[in-house]
C-alpha cells in the first residue's frame, strides 16, 4: 500500500476510535474514580504489550531515552488522568470538541521548540478558534449557563500534551517502529508508574468481582486495547507515513464522532456550544488550507 493511501485510511480508523474514546471514558467515570480510569487505562496496555517489549528489548533507544520518556508522559500518561478528570464536570462531546484544538498546539509547539515554519494563515486560524474555545467556555451546559473554565482548562492542557507528544516522536523517534515504540512506552517507561498511582487511590482495597466494579473494567479494558494501546501504533505509524500536521488533522474528524455518540448516550449541547463548536472547527479549517509545515 502507499503511503498516500495508507495515511487517509488511518487518519478514518483513528478518527472513529479515538472519536469513541470520551463516552467509554465517561462510562467507566460511572464506576470508578477519574484517577483510577486514567491508572487503569494506562496499566492494562502495558500488561498487553508487555510481551512484545520483553522480545523486542534490544531494540530499545537509549540514546533517544530522554525523547521517548518526555513522549510517553506528554502523550500516554498525563492526558489519560486529564480527560476523565475534566469529563466529570463537561460532556464527552465537549471533550472530544476541545480535544480538535490538536492541530494548533503542533503549530505552536512545532514552531517555538522544533523550529517548524508557521503561516500568516495557521496564526489566523489559531486566533479563530481560541475564539471558538472561549465560547465554549463560557457557554455553560445547556439550561445551566455554567462557567466550565476549568475543566475546559485541563483538557486544553491534555491537548497540549498530546502535541508535545506528536512532535517530540516525529522529530526524534522514527527509527523506532510504531508496534515497539508503543510497547516501549507503555510497558518500560510508565507501566511502573501506572501501577503505582492506581495503588495510591486504593483500587486493589475496594475492587471487587461484582456486577458494578466488572462493568467499568470491560468499559477502561475497551479504551485501554482500542481507544491506547492500537491507537498508539496506529497514530506513530501514521507519523512515519505523514507530517505531524497532518497526523493531528484526525482530531478534526473526532468531534464528529463524539458528539454522535454523546446524543445517542442523552447529551445536550447549547446553541451557544453549537457556536463555539462551529468556530473552532473553522478555524482549523482555514489553517488547514494550505499548510506550510516543514519538518526541517
């Protein structure tokens, strides 16, 4: 397959499993804490690619160490505790919303610390749709007319991440396969600090094998498998095949199906969120126009 063809076809599936990730979030939030989701989701993609990082040890990076950790912490651990944290107080709809705020975080992390050329037009679009994140901000909750400034915070700053992520892995890492790097990072570098930080919320003390507790392991099992640890090789190998740019583009397509899957599960989203959706998308789609991105 080319590399042309491949990239569009992984750009569709993770759009459709990520774009699924915020309402398994928000359903394992019915059973366990946010910390103990983030821990869990962490933890069990480690366990599952633990095999292949046992095999494939020698061909760990160590001279790439430092890029590989900054990348699995921006990338595959913070994000993982950030999210549910913030979904307890907005929609998933709302998360995957913020969540397209990807692409200009590359922009900008791209252009102040690994010297990526930016556009007149990719400033503008980032202005248009910070707009559109204010909007939301703002926006409150349907009737509610809540100020959600901080959780809409936090999942900015996940987002953040996720492009300090995406940039530190396509600048330094692409010796690396994206089936090893991803079992690198989630089974060497954090299963040992996933473990421990779902030891600190006493899940092994209050865990029990009852209708309630195996509910939300099979939604976090879900997230971790599909919405982690595939999504994770799929997203670097489409950084081998594409630009950075291009590879956050995926989070255009997510909201999409977030918010489909947040109206079939009764969500309900104000007009004035509706307006703040619509000028963030926008904007992404004007930087988007034609972008001039150079990996140098």
């Amino acid at each position: 397959m080319n590399a042309d063809k491949e990239k569009w076809i992984l750009l569709v599936v993770l759009s459709l499993i990520w774009g699924s990730s915020f309402i398994l979030i928000k359903k394992s939030l019915d059973h366990f804490s946010p910390y103990q989701v983030g821990a869990l989701r962490v933890l069990i993609a480690g366990i599952i690619l633990m095999p292949v990082a046992i095999s494939k040890y020698k061909l760990f990076p160590k001279k790439h160490v430092k890029w590989l950790i900054l990348a699995a912490f921006t990338g595959n651990f913070i994000p993982m505790f950030l999210f549910p944290i913030a979904e307890t107080k907005v929609s998933s709809s709302i998360a995957g919303i913020i969540n397209s705020m990807m692409p200009i975080f590359v922009i900008i992390v791209g252009a102040l610390v690994w010297k990526f050329e930016t556009t007149k037009r990719q400033i503008t679009g980032t202005f248009i749709s910070f707009s559109g994140v204010c909007v939301l901000a703002f926006g409150g909750s349907g009737d509610e007319g809540e100020f959600k400034l901080i959780p809409i915070l936090l999942l900015l700053m996940a987002t953040l991440c996720y492009a300090i992520s995406t940039t530190t892995v396509k600048s330094k890492l692409m010796e690396v396969s994206s089936t090893v790097l991803s079992a690198f990072v989630f089974s060497f570098v954090l299963f040992l600090p996933s473990l421990i930080a779902l030891m600190g919320t006493g899940f092994f003390s209050t865990f029990s094998l009852d209708r309630n507790h195996l509910t939300g392991l099979m939604f976090v099992s879900l997230l971790s498998v599909f919405g982690t640890g595939l999504a994770m090789m799929m997203n670097y190998r489409l950084l081998k095949v594409s630009s950075p740019l291009f590879a956050s583009t995926v989070t255009l397509l997510m909201p999409i199906v977030a918010i489909i899957w947040g109206v079939l599960d009764g969500e309900k989203l104000s007009v004035i969120q509706f307006f703040g959706a619509g000028i963030i998308i926008a904007g992404l789609i004007f930087l988007r126009a034609k972008p001039n991105i150079i990996n140098k």
